[in-house]
C-alpha cells in the first residue's frame, strides 16, 4: 500500500476514463489521481491531504498513515518549494517558504517516522530528494540551496546516527537528477524553447533509481548523496535511450562528473561529545536536588 500526500486535493473519480490518466504536469493532477492510476494498474494506493509548512499536520499524516495501514517501512519526501535567483532578487518571505517546505517539512517528516521505525525493530527506509554537496549548486540560487543543502546535511547526519546506534537495517539515502527531468518545473521553459525538450529526461529514471536504492542492502545506500543515472549506472544499466523525453535525443548532464568527498582525516576524532539532552537532564536533576 502507498499513501501519496500533498496539499492539492481532487474528486479524482469524476474524470472521464477517456480523459485519464491527466497530465501529470497539469492542475488536474492531485494526489488523489495518482492513487486512482496506483489502484488502476493493480496497486494499492491511499491519498492524504498535508501541508508540510504545518508540523502537527506531518505528524498527524504519518500516524494516520500507522493506524490506517499498520506499520510504516518507506518515507520519501519528495516536497519542494523552488526559486532560482539571486539573494538581492529573493524576497525574505519566499526564502522562508522555501525553508518551510524543504529542510522544516523534511525534519518534522523524520521526526514523526522514526517512532514508527523503532516499533517496526529499527527496519525502514528513508529517501530524500536532495543532492550532492558542491559549490556550483549555490550559484545563482542561494536561498533555494540553503534549503536543499540542509536537506542533505540531514542525510548525512542521521545516517551516522545510525551507526553510530547500531541499526544496521536502516538507511537515508538523497537522490538528485543528473539531467533534467520532464515535470512542472521544466514545463514553462520548454513551451519557449522545444530544444530544451532534447535535455530531458522521463520521470522513470527518477522512479527506477529510488526502487533500486530501495531493493539495496542497507549499508550501501546509507548516507549516500547520488545522482539517478549514477545510481543505476551502479546497478549495471548502461543504456538510458528509453528514459529520453526526444527520442534519439542524448540530454546534457547538468551535474558534475565527480563530486568532492566530505570527510576528513580526523573523521573520528572530535573529542569530547556533547548531548544537550544529557546536558539539560543533567541541570534538571541538580535543580530537583537543591
């Protein structure tokens, strides 16, 4: 069973099935139309209304989830908010949305799972849509990376805290276009300039690596930051003519070929380590003694 959630909601069973599936790219398209397609092709699939800028609504959503469904084993957060422009260009009021949707949405969402995963015996699966920490990405659009970058950072962050807690059967895993992808955000450009169709991918290829991180073993996708096309290349698939929006068309990389490793030599060595909830345990139980 799938629970697709969103804040735009449709009666999805008032389109004519001569009329559907609609564009995914459209208006028409909610979070109650893909549930129907889930269910048309044979799946199951179950729509719920959320606003991730609401953090009790995130968790309202994955408790829904839980007592609907029973168990939780796969959040992916695929939410975003995006502006592409420079900081003296990027009013403070779209920057904060940006940070609602995008690092805030994707905190409360793993705040609210991670109860659920320890019930299920520490097994589940996490993906974000995030990518590669490297300094072109700022260029040209600091506020939306801030965000985005954050949201990888958190990647990172609660992947060592698995290992650190040894829970070997989790993993959080990013995963980013390596070229452009066919979707709402590139539709507008692309009615300017058909060219730009040939630079584009399907939306499979993105769906086909998330399954293949999925279907891995836990600690090979643990914290890692990937790209699609590098991911199933990973996997042993060496053709990607299917996933052109153009066929015949070979659509530009925008990413970088090799990204910078984060890690240093002193990994390891940070001395001593501070829990601020150890520490705020520890001044509440000298106040209880006075």
């Amino acid at each position: 069973m799938v629970v697709v959630a969103a804040k735009t909601t449709s009666d999805a069973s008032k389109i004519p099935a001569s009329e559907f599936p609609p564009d995914p790219n459209s208006s028409q398209s909610t979070i109650n139309t893909v549930a129907r397609e889930i269910t048309d092709a044979g799946g199951s699939a179950l729509a719920l209304e959320v606003d991730v800028r609401n953090t009790d609504a995130v968790e309202a959503l994955v408790n829904e989830t839980v007592r609907r469904l029973g168990r939780l084993d796969v959040l992916i957060y695929n939410s975003g908010a995006i502006w592409w422009s420079a900081i003296e260009t990027t009013p403070v009021k779209r920057f904060q949305l940006m940070q609602q949707i995008n690092p805030q949405g994707l905190y409360a969402a793993v705040s609210a799972a991670l109860p659920h995963f320890g019930k299920n015996g520490w097994k589940g699966r996490i993906i974000v849509v995030s990518p590669p920490i490297y300094s072109r990405f700022f260029r040209g659009k600091t506020a939306y990376a801030m965000g985005k970058v954050g949201m990888s950072v958190l990647t990172k962050g609660l992947a060592m805290d698995f290992v650190r807690q040894g829970r070997k059967d989790m993993a959080i895993t990013s995963i980013w276009p390596a070229a452009s992808i066919e979707s709402a955000a590139t539709q507008n450009a692309v009615q300017t300039d058909q060219e730009l169709r040939k630079d584009l991918r399907k939306p499979t290829i993105f769906s086909d690596a998330i399954l293949a991180m999925l279907n891995s073993p836990a600690e090979e996708v643990n914290g890692l930051l990937d790209l699609d096309e590098d991911f199933l290349r990973k996997k042993g698939v060496t053709d990607f003519s299917k996933y052109s929006v153009v066929p015949g068309a070979q659509p530009r990389r925008i990413m970088p070929a090799e990204f910078p490793t984060l890690e240093v030599a002193e990994q390891d060595d940070e001395g001593r380590r501070v829990d601020s909830v150890k520490l705020r345990e520890g001044r509440e139980q000298g106040k209880s003694k006075l």
